[in-house]
C-alpha cells in the first residue's frame, strides 16, 4: 500500500508539474464557479467549466487530473477535485456549477462507482452534460454505455483523445451550465 499510495502521488505531482503554467491555466482550486448569466465573479468567461471528478480511487484521481490539465493546455477552464464521497462531490459540482462533469473510472474496480455516481448527478442535475470516460475499456462502448445508463446528451469515452475531440467538435462548445432542480 505504501508503494502503490508514493506512485499514484508522485504521478499527481508529475502531471501537476508538466501541467503547471501560470500565464496560461488556472492552478487547482482557483477556479470560480460559472454563474447563470456566464461571468465568474466579475470576469466574462466564453467556455464552460469542465469539472473532472474521480470515480473510485486514487487511479481515477489521477487521470482525472491529467484529463483537466490535458482540457486546460486546450484553452478549456478545467478544474479536476479530489478524491471524496459522493456527498462531497455533489457539494463540489453545487459550489462550482459546471457546464460538464466528466467521470473518471479505470476499470475493472470503478465501473459500479462511476455507474452510481452518474445516476446521482443526473437525477440531482437532469439537464446537466455528465460524460463517464472509462479509461482503456475494450469492450463493446455501446453495451456499456446502456449498462451505465448514458442517456441522450451524454457521453462515454475510453481514451484522452476521445475526449480532448469531443471538446474539439462545436457540438460542446454550447454546455448548459448545471442547474440543481
């Protein structure tokens, strides 16, 4: 345990470094919340919050902070958070209210996890664009999407690059911010 926790640190502190560009992306946790009129406290913002969030453990943590930084580099404002419960993430997306949350999850463990955590922001956010990436998954994408319940307006990615494309497309360039109901 102790090997694998100094890993998955150093690997956070690796990514944070190669990531970590004052001019240009925002460091973690500095990033306001998008209001419903598009500004964030008293500065005009034309892209939506996307807020990366772990599914499970320090693995989907991890990736969670890659993915931000990787959406960051693109001009995206990007916030991963850490690890916590599902309370505590729910209270992280109502503080910041982001225009998409993305789920990170590394298979096999984090499926269930990612799973519910999707059914909980979809039912506390209908309207809000959750996209589940389920890193390296090889099976069939349309039978796991149904299996996680993806709903029309979503999405499930299994690569970096699938994501970083659909962020790409003007399909996603238009996210509503999320409304708690």
């Amino acid at each position: 345990d102790d090997t694998q926790n100094f890993i998955f640190q150093s690997t956070r502190e690796i990514i944070e470094e190669l990531g970590d560009n004052p001019s240009e992306t925002p460091k973690r946790g500095e990033l306001a919340a998008i209001s419903e009129e598009g500004s964030t406290r008293g500065e005009i913002v034309d892209r939506p919050v996307i807020l990366c969030v772990p599914a499970r453990d320090d693995a989907d943590d991890v990736v969670a902070t890659m993915l931000s930084q990787l959406l960051s580099q693109r001009g995206y404002r990007s916030q991963s958070i850490p690890m916590g419960t599902t309370a505590e993430i729910l209270s992280q997306v109502d503080e910041l209210r982001p225009g998409c949350v993305c789920i990170s999850a590394l298979p096999p463990f984090a499926l269930g996890h990612a799973r519910g955590l999707y059914a909980k922001l979809k039912a506390r956010y209908p309207g809000s664009t959750v996209l589940v990436c389920l890193w390296q998954f090889d099976g069939d994408a349309q039978r796991a999407a149904t299996l996680l319940g993806i709903t029309k307006g979503d999405g499930f990615f299994n690569a970096l690059p699938q994501v970083l494309e659909h962020f790409a497309s003007e399909t996603a360039t238009a996210l509503p911010v999320v409304q708690q109901v």
